[in-house]
C-alpha cells in the first residue's frame, strides 16, 4: 500500500485509508464551523511567521501571503458571507487539493480559505515544490509549535499536506472521501484529476489553463509623472517574473491603447524602464531559459505572427505582434511579451477568450474599465487589476467566491 508523506503537520507516513479515517473523525474540542476562532488564531499565527523579515527578503511573494492571511484580513473577508434571513452556513467537509508545482504558493490560500471556512482539508504538495513552498511548510510547522496546544491538536486533526507519488490508489481514495475537489494547473491536470470519481454528492471546483495580458493608456501614460512611470515598471516586474511568468495572472501580451506614434514612444520609454528594474533587482535568466525565449520568439515569427523581435539583454524580449486579433496565449518564457497598440479598449473586446483571466492595467479610470467589463459582459476576463495587483490573491478568484465555494447554505424554517 503506498504511504504519503505527512509535510504539515510534519509526522510519520501514513496509508491513505488511515488519512481519510483521521480527518472523517470529529476533531476534539467538537467540530469547526465557518469562521472558527481556532483556525482562525492559528492562520494569523502562521501570517506572522510568513511576514518575518528574513522570510519576506528572501521570497517577497510570501509577504503578500502574509498580508493577505492577517487577522483583520481574514475578518473582512469573512464578514462578506451572507448568513441573512433563515440560511445557516456550514462547512462542506473534506477538501481535497490538487494545486499546480509551477506556482509554489497557490496551495496556501486556497488550503486556508477553505480551513477558515471550517474543512478539514488534505493538501497534495508536488514533490516538485521548493523554495517559496518549502518556507511555507517549515513556517505553517513553526507555528504549530507555538499556538495553544488545544488550537494545536485541532490543526492536527483537520488538516494534512502530504507528498505521494502518481498513485491511482491513493488519488481515487482522496477523490472519493472528498465532499469538494480543488483542482489547480491547467486542461491537463483538470482532465487526470477528473478520471478518479468523486461521492454523488460531491463535486469539483476547477481552475484549468488561463491566460493573462496587460493594457496601458498611452494618454494615461503622458499624464504619469516620472515616479508613477517608474513605479509601473516595478509593479509590472512583481506580476511577470516572481513566478518567471507561469501563473496564470502573470500578463504575456501588452496592449498599448491610443494613437500609434505616442503608443510607440510610451512602450519604448516604458521597456527601458523595466530593463532598468531587472537590472536593480539584479535579476538572473539561466541560460537554458534565455535559450527557450530565442526558440520560442523565432518561432512565433516563421509562424508569422510577429513583424519585428527585441531582445534587451538575456531578462527582456518583445514580440511585437502582425496582427493585435492574434494574440499567442501560451507560456513563451519568462519576460517574454507579445506587444501591439490598438486604438481603444473595445477594440480588445473581439479578442478576448474565455481562458483569459486577468487584465493588468495602467493609466485607464474608473469609468473607462467599468465600460471595458461591461462590453465583455462575461465572455472572459474575471479581474482587471494595476500594475502590480495581478498576482494579489483575492478571495474571490476565477469569477469564484471561494469562501462562498468552501461552504454550503442550510435553511432554516418555523
């Protein structure tokens, strides 16, 4: 029988029959609810830990994890749970979660959303997963150790992450146990994940391949000042290369909006600025993915779909597109970017594919996005966001209210 390995809480292998018979069992202290304050106390514990300096220097991603998990956080977005009238709002259960190896992160909010909404859970780490995944793990492990004990011994009893290899065994097993699957990474793993059959009454929330871009306002861009420039250089540096552009809201196309000859200028004057945040931040394309971006550029041009290809440097390459309506959505490597100019946001709106999640913005109002949203009216696009904002993690996601997804409605009637 295969044996998992338990990461959090950090404890001996166990058989996926002894796992799903431990996080059945109702926990001491009696069973959590949505909101419960003891997840709560050890989440905030746990933020804490993720917010140390030397943690947030060396993997500022967690910082924004840690701001994200933060006690008045974790309040406001609780108290967006509608609980009027005669509904009641109970956990669903057992969770089970499949997040991808690509994005080492993704895997603690969706595990604390659903813990917060009172689950007992059972993560899946990817073997795969290193740095920014293994501080999350050592940090969630510190905190254990330093809550009350009666906190403590609830965490233990509800929530596991574990590492397994590729087991039909043990998938199916966690597949059938689970009142809710999460399932992260793209079509791919939507598709493997979806061969193992799930309780009648249970069912799958998804998050399959996406794709991002970003849009700037050339008229926007005039009216920056130097330090709003700079400041969207760096902003637009945090969503592409943290994850060296695999999450699915990092932007792969930029589309700069208004007249052709300032559109131009703007994006010059915008692309230096960037190479000068990679320069500063000091940041280092290995060879093999300096490499990939020539492959995958020269490729898009015998393809036709680019006209012209600027390299600065092994950290920056632009695209720059035939045909705007043509947009490559795949990944072509970190800080590689297909870049075109149209004349207005609607002109974006025959583009847009349902798989596209995300729009980074710069420059644009209120007013001018709102109408933007409007014409899409839900064909695609589930966030726009400024620059700097797309890898913020927010409890509604994908169009999904997660903590609304990690709980059900019981109605109550005299």
């Amino acid at each position: 029988m295969t044996s998992l390995t338990q990461r959090f809480p950090a404890a001996a292998p166990v058989s996926v029959t002894d796992l799903v018979d431990e996080l059945r069992a109702s926990p001491p202290g009696g069973r959590l609810r949505v909101g419960d304050p003891r997840i709560v106390e050890f989440v905030t514990k746990f933020a804490r830990k993720l917010l140390a300096p030397a943690t947030a220097r060396r993997f500022p991603e967690l910082a924004s994890l840690g701001f994200f998990l933060r006690k008045g956080e974790i309040a406001k977005a609780l108290s967006t749970l509608d609980t009027s009238g005669n509904a009641l709002r109970f956990p669903r259960g057992l969770v089970f979660h499949v997040p991808p190896a690509n994005v080492d992160t993704i895997f603690v909010y969706s595990w604390a959303l659903s813990a917060l909404a009172g689950n007992h859970n059972v993560v899946r780490v990817s073997s795969r997963s290193a740095g920014a995944a293994e501080a999350v793990l050592e940090a969630l492990n510190a905190a254990l150790s330093e809550v009350d004990p009666s906190v403590a011994d609830v965490i233990r009893a509800t929530q596991r992450m574990v590492t397994y290899d590729r087991s039909d065994e043990v998938s199916g097993a966690l597949s059938l146990a689970a009142d809710l699957r999460v399932i992260w990474g793209g079509d791919g793993s939507v598709a493997a994940l979806r061969r193992y059959p799930l309780a009648p009454h249970a069912r799958d929330l998804t998050f399959p391949d996406r794709s991002s871009f970003a849009v700037a306002s050339v008229a926007g861009w005039q009216r920056a000042a130097e330090e709003e420039r700079r400041a969207a250089a760096e902003g637009f540096y945090n969503d592409s290369y943290w994850f060296d552009q695999a999450a699915c809201s990092s932007p792969r196309a930029v589309f700069w909006v208004g007249e052709e000859a300032s559109a131009q200028a703007a994006g010059q004057e915008f692309r230096t600025l960037l190479a000068s945040v990679l320069e500063t931040k000091q940041h280092v394309t290995e060879p093999a993915m300096a490499v990939q971006k020539r492959v995958s550029a020269y490729g898009a041009a015998v393809d036709g779909l680019v006209k012209e290809i600027a390299f600065q440097g092994n950290g920056l390459a632009t695209l720059e597109l035939a045909d705007p309506a043509v947009l490559p959505r795949e990944w072509l490597g970190a800080g590689t970017f297909a870049n075109a100019r149209v004349s207005t946001l609607s002109d974006l709106v025959p583009i847009v594919l349902r798989k596209d999640q995300t729009v980074s913005q710069f420059g644009f109002t209120a007013e001018e996005l709102t109408a933007f949203a409007h014409e899409l009216a839900g064909r695609g696009v589930d966030r726009i966001v400024p620059f700097g904002s797309a890898l913020t993690f927010s409890a509604v996601w994908d169009g999904y209210d997660l903590l609304a997804e990690f709980s059900r409605l019981v109605t109550v009637q005299a």
